[in-house]
C-alpha cells in the first residue's frame, strides 16, 4: 500500500524510539498522520543499539533475527522495495551447542540435517526431533494468527472464521502442561530436552513452569529460519529510522516526556517539561509499569496487570578478544550443567547461578569490520533475575564474570581472561536506567503463567479514547517479532 496523499491528516506522539515506535511511527506515517517520535535518549532503537568501543562494535542487545518480512512489510507499506534499503542473509547453522560431557551440536538451518545431527551425537532419533518440529509448526499455525497478530482485547478478533478454526484446535497447543513436561514426554536424552527448554528464555520465562504453548518458538528458527542483517542488528534500527525520517516523521532526541495529557478522557498530547506538544492520538512505547506510573500518575491504574510477575532479566559482558575461534560460530550455546537449578536461582532465589548458560554472539564472525584484523567480539549474554532489593550486583558480576572464564576457558581450551582486551557490562540495574524497563525485565511481564497471553496489558486503553501502547511490555510480548506485531496491531487499529 502506498502513500495516498502528502496532506497530513491529524497529528500523533510516540513516546519511545525502540523498534515498536519506530515501525508504529512508520506505518501511521503511511496513514498520513504527521508523527512527532519524543525520546529520552540521544538516539534510536531502544534496546536495539549498538556499541563501540576500543576498534570493537558490538550490537548492544537483541542478537537473533526471524520473521525478517515484518520488516520488509514496512518499506512495501511506504511503496518501497525492501531489499534496496535492508539486506540480510538467512542463515546456513543457526546455533552452535556446547556441553560440559563434550557433546557438540550444530543446528542446520535444514530441519532434517539438524535432527540426523542429534540422531549422530546423542541417543534421540532424527525422527522423535522432526515429529518435535512438525509439532511446533502445528502449534504456530494455531496460534499466531489470534495470539500473535491481533488484539486479544477486542471482541471482533473472536468472530471471524480464522479465530473460530484456531479455537477448535486449542487443546493442541498443552497450555496446561509445562513446557519441559511436554519435552520429557518427546525426548529421553536431557540434552536434547535442555536444547528445546531454552526456547522459553527467548521471551524471559521458565521452561519448568511456562506452558507447553511456548513450544511455538523453535517453529521460528527451524522452519521460518534465521537470519543475519548486513553490518548486524543495528542496521533494522537504522533502516526503519531512516525510513521512518523519509516519511516524514520528526524525531526529538533527548526530550524526555513527563505527562500524558488527559481531557474529557481522551488524549490531547504530551508535557516535556514546561512544553504542551498537542496530539490527536499518543503512542506509548514505553514500558507499560512507567506510563502508567509516570505519565499517568493521575489515572486509574490497572494494578493487577502491573504487579505482574516480570520475565527475567539480563547480564551482558561485552569482550573485545584478541583471538580467533574457529570452532564457534555467529549464535553458541554453552550450557549449564543443571538448568532446573539454573531457573531456580532466577526465578525464585532472585540470584545468579554458579553454573551459568553462556549465550556467546561473534558478529565479527560475518561482518569482519566489527573487529580488529585477527580479533573477534564476544557479545556474552547470562539469563539474570530481575532487579530486588536484596541483590548486591557489584559482587553478582564480579562472581558471574569468573565463571563465564571458567566454563568459556574449559569448553574452548582456551586462557580467556588474558585476552580481553576492552569490557563494557550491562546489567539489570543499566538496563532498567537506559530503556525504561521496569526492573531490567528484558521480555516485561512472564509467560511462566498459562494464561499470559491474554493478561499482558492490551495494545489501546479501555479507558481514555486516544491512546495506544506499543513494544515488548503489552501484548504480544517481548523481541523484536513481536514488538514488530504490536506496532501492526495498533496501525491496524488506528483509523
């Protein structure tokens, strides 16, 4: 669909720059809105940042691309050809795994050299593995056009032929089983049980706890694929910002907002500082918890939806390396030992693991310019409790820090430490200051709960005419798919 016409129509706010403000900017941009995008920080992207540092470029945060065509859906809506503005490549090994028994696996992006690997280093067949697969694209075929591409709020999603058929077959998706229940009952050999558990951590939850639903996620990468931007995943913050600027949307860096304005229960703009920018309509890409708390300070909370329980949170190290490592690929794995003791320690101990899974991203690895001639950098990811009060972070990262070493040293045979040569930390405490993520949740609230889908909190208010919420807090979840999904939701919704 293209552009009708250059008359702007009615005036909108965004409030954030992430990737769902930035694709909601795009596509009401396309409705002729003129679109004014107010952010707190000097640039865009949200958690999809980069940084750069001693010769060394790291993608800050996201490191795994699917579901490429929600992107390409928004410069075919602006009437452009997608790949003259954003390239990518898919994938031919999705993920290398490590363990600690020196068993190694590399995920094919073909689905059945993947299960004939399996089948090749452990006691699954190849079969149990493509029957798992087939199951998972089942599951997403179910659920993804209720649950991941429309409103759960409005009543016309429940009556239309494609919500009817995805209802008769609901059963099919186990939200009453766990999701590490329904993979014990696929697989008898733990390591392979371990590898499809991990999927729950790509929206922050617990495999041992979150619905067997959640089993949709290897559909994505195993059937779908998985892809790799060209200079990395910064280049979709940069491509949708300057597709966003060429529609002519305004982008006002470092202008905090500190009010939604409320008349007669309908919006009418934002406050930033002694500012009145008026509005038809605001979006909030802002973590739902603060703007509620405050941007809407003087409105009725939604405190059940708020209390929450949040997804788990993040500690990164970012090493630049004066080494090579030709056994590692773009995406590793080194898992922990014991990962119900791992979930444990997240989720109810509130503490980091002694035994940790290493999530290792090289970028260098295909876009050598993101590193110094016969370097490489590691982009180190640990699953982390979000924020309490009783954590003491300082001691958590130094401890995390010698047991990342210890395991990466021992399943690379390799001394490390000596050769970091630059580090910058993220953790929960910077990522709650740096993107407005209540507690440095990552994913906003859980999916330990089977109802989580319809509990996150809506895309529009049921209250005040006007306003809209985008990103990885409210539905459909946390990542960069279904923050993409969010901002259609709510184009979709805006007239």
């Amino acid at each position: 669909m293209k552009e009708t016409s250059h008359k702007k129509v009615k005036d909108a706010i965004v409030i954030g720059a992430g990737i769902g403000g930035i694709a909601t900017a795009i596509r009401l941009a396309v409705k002729n809105y003129a679109v004014n995008v107010f952010e707190a920080n000097n640039y865009p992207g949200g958690k999809l940042s980069a940084i750069a540092q001693d010769g060394f470029r790291f993608d800050a945060g996201p490191s795994l691309f699917t579901l490429p065509n929600l992107v390409d859906e928004l410069f075919l809506l602006a009437g452009k050809k997608p790949a003259e503005h954003f390239k990518y490549k898919r994938l031919e090994t999705i993920c290398h795994y490590f363990y600690e028994d020196g068993t190694r696996i590399n995920a094919h992006k073909d689905r059945t050299l993947f299960a004939q690997e399996i089948e090749k280093n452990t006691d699954e067949s190849a079969d149990k593995v493509l029957a798992f697969l087939k199951n998972s694209e089942k599951v997403y075929n179910i659920t993804a056009p209720v649950f991941l591409e429309k409103s759960l709020h409005k009543a016309a999603t429940y009556f239309n032929k494609t919500t009817a058929k995805s209802m008769l077959h609901l059963s099919s998706i186990k939200a009453f089983e766990s999701m590490n229940s329904q993979n014990e009952k696929y697989f008898s050999d733990p390591r392979i049980i371990q590898l499809f558990n991990r999927f729950a951590t790509y929206n922050g939850s617990n495999p041992y706890v979150a619905p067997a639903t959640l089993n949709v996620i290897p559909h994505l990468e195993h059937h779908l694929g998985a892809y790799y931007p060209e200079d990395g995943m910064y280049a979709i913050t940069q491509s949708l910002f300057e597709l966003a600027t060429s529609l002519g949307v305004q982008f006002h860096f470092g202008q905090k907002v500190d009010k939604i304005l409320i008349k007669n229960k309908k919006t009418i703009g934002v406050k930033i500082g002694n500012n009145v920018e008026k509005s038809d309509l605001v979006v909030s890409n802002m973590d739902v918890f603060f703007t509620y708390k405050n941007l809407l300070a003087d409105q009725t909370q939604p405190h059940k939806i708020l209390r929450q329980e949040k997804s788990s949170s993040g500690l990164i190290f970012y090493w630049g390396v004066n080494t090579q490592t030709p056994q590692t690929g773009l995406h590793n794995i080194f898992f922990s030992k014991d990962y119900q003791a791992e979930f444990d320690h997240i989720f109810t101990k509130k503490t980091m693991y002694h035994d940790p899974t290493v999530y290792l991203n090289i970028s260098s690895k295909l876009s050598a310019e993101h590193a110094p001639t016969g370097c490489e950098n590691w982009f180190i990811l640990l699953n982390a409790p979000h924020l309490t009060d009783a954590q003491n972070w300082t001691q958590l990262i130094a401890e995390a820090k010698e047991n990342v070493l210890a395991k990466l040293s021992r399943l690379l045979d390799l001394d490390v430490a000596p050769l970091i040569q630059t580090e910058a930390v993220l953790d929960p405490r910077s990522i709650q200051s740096k993107t407005a993520s209540h507690l440095g949740a990552l994913y906003g609230t859980s999916s330990n709960d089977r109802m989580a889908a319809f509990a996150r909190h809506p895309n529009f208010s049921k209250k005040i005419k006007g306003l809209y919420f985008v990103g990885g807090s409210v539905h459909p979840g946390g990542g960069i798919p279904l923050s993409l999904l969010s901002a259609k939701i709510v184009g979709e919704m805006v007239v």
